[in-house]
C-alpha cells in the first residue's frame, strides 16, 4: 500500500531531480517493486536520469546488493534466518544455551566491491549511496526545495523494504533507520562559473534482529560501523564504547547514527580537497526522523 504523501512535498517550489525525471511526490508513494524498477532504470546503458557516467559501474553493483539482502527473492536476506537486512553468515561458535554469552550468533560479511574505499554490509546504507551517487543535485537545491524531500523519499523506501517483509511475518523487525540524514556541499561561482552542489546520505542502524538490547550481534554490527572511520585526528580522539557527551549526556555511540558514511565523506571533503578544486565550499546538514513518514488512515 502506497504511504501518504505529506503536505510538505506538495509545495509548488519543490524541484525536480536528476535530469528533471525524478519527482518526489510519485517517488514517495512508490512500492518496493517500484523502486526496483527504478534502480534498474538508472543504470541501464542509456543513463535516462544523466548520472555521472564514471559511477554507472559501482551504482550496478550496489544495485545487486541491495537485491541480494531484500525480501523475498534475496539470497542473503533469508539465510541464515532470521531474516535480516544485513550482509551476515552464521556463527559456529554462538553459544546459545548461554543468555550471558559475549559470542554473536552471525558474523557480518562485506561486499567485495567498495564505495570510494568504504565496505558495505547493509541494504538501507547501500540505498542511501545509489541514490547518493546520482548527483549532483540540481543548481538551485536547498534543504526546503531538494534534500528535505529526498530525505523524505529515502526514509519511505526504507520503510517500503521493511513493509514488503512485514506483510508476510507478524513481525516488527527487522527495523528500519530511526533517522535519516543528508550533508551537501554547495559550491561559490568562480567568475561566471558555477558547479552544482555534491550531497550524500546517511541512514542510523537498522536492518539487524536482535535477542535483546545487550545482544552481541547488535554489537558486532556497531563495531564494524564504528571501524569504517579510518582518520587518525578521530580514532586518537574517540573509542566505540568512549563518546562525547552533550550536556552531560551520552546522545548515540558511534556507529549507529545516521552521518557514519556521510561523516567519512566531509572529513575526506575537509583534509583531501578535491585536485583542481578552486572553489570555495560550504558543507551543511540537515536530520530526520524516519517516524514522520506517514501511513495511509
């Protein structure tokens, strides 16, 4: 069933993306075999959505991925079970007589084929980079007329994925990301040139099944988030289990929230410029709960 399609997307100054053949309205509402089509759409040889030809080849991959952890056709989604969004092979050692055991019941696999160095292992991650690796965004995008809404539409794909699973089992797990995220680079002109803005998106944890909050497999999955981030500056700073707080508060330890891949990308973006980058740029942000997708009444 199609969700609701909220107030927000039904703006007037809402732009059209990609070549002008992506509109959020109808992206929204789109099923998971829709967004299947979509995928295989925009990769096909003619490039009717004008991605950069140079990212056709990765985005085929990440395609297949994201069919290979989806339900019901999947080969990694179903096996070993339960059912699970996330690239796994079961664990020999798992003690499961024993409740306080530190051994997971799964060990996390990776994708062979690597995004700008980074590995991948889950379907909602994979989806935020296809989409991600379609930029650039067109030159007049702001949060309110562009990223907001593909924040919205990515955050309804997600939900789509898990509602294909759901409507078969009494279940509400494997959940989705709690929140979603979108960091842009926009670019001043230099002379009379100017270059559209670069964004990427980032989803928090989900997509695992777990016995318990204090389930190691929950952990394993958190580590190898939190082991993606490879700066030195960071990892002499911070530890997984050792966060910053904020108020005095421990927000979210590393790995789960929704910026772990787009905060690999800002700070290659802050210590790696790009060569021949003479531009000035400025990097911004914005955050979503994916709670305030809304279900048709």
């Amino acid at each position: 069933m199609p969700h609701e399609v909220p107030g927000y997307l039904e703006g007037e100054d809402i732009l059209k993306g990609f070549n002008l053949q992506f509109t959020f309205k109808e992206a929204y509402q789109w099923s998971q075999k829709r967004i299947f089509e979509f995928l295989d759409k925009t990769v096909e040889e003619k490039n009717p959505y004008e991605v950069p030809k140079n990212n056709l080849p990765t985005m085929r991959c990440v395609k297949d991925y994201i069919h290979q952890l989806s339900y019901p056709d999947g080969k990694h989604f179903q096996d070993p079970e339960p059912g699970q969004f996330i690239y796994r092979k079961r664990n020999d050692a798992w003690e499961p007589d024993d409740p306080n055991t530190s051994i997971p019941r799964f060990l996390l696999l990776k994708f062979p084929t690597q995004v700008e160095g980074r590995e991948y292992f889950i379907l909602f991650d994979l989806l935020a980079t296809f989409v991600s690796l379609m930029g650039p965004a067109p030159a007049p995008a702001k949060a309110k007329n562009f990223y907001i809404p593909l924040i919205l539409v990515l955050g309804s794909w997600c939900q789509s994925f898990h509602d294909e699973y759901q409507a078969s089992k009494p279940t509400t797990e494997p959940r989705p990301p709690a929140m979603l995220q979108c960091t842009w680079k926009e670019y001043q002109p230099v002379g009379e040139i100017s270059r559209p803005p670069d964004f990427f998106l980032g989803c928090s944890l989900g997509g695992a099944v777990a016995l318990s909050a204090t389930d190691p497999w929950l952990g394993e999955v958190e580590h190898a988030r939190f082991d993606l981030i490879d700066d030195n500056q960071f990892r002499a700073q911070y530890k997984y289990d050792e966060n910053p707080t904020f108020g005095g508060k421990i927000d979210q330890i590393f790995g789960v929230c929704a910026e772990t891949y787009p905060f690999m990308k800002l700070m290659r973006y802050a210590t790696s410029p790009s060569p021949g980058d003479d531009y000035t740029w400025t990097l911004l942000t914005t955050i979503m709960r994916l709670r305030n997708i809304q279900r048709p009444r």
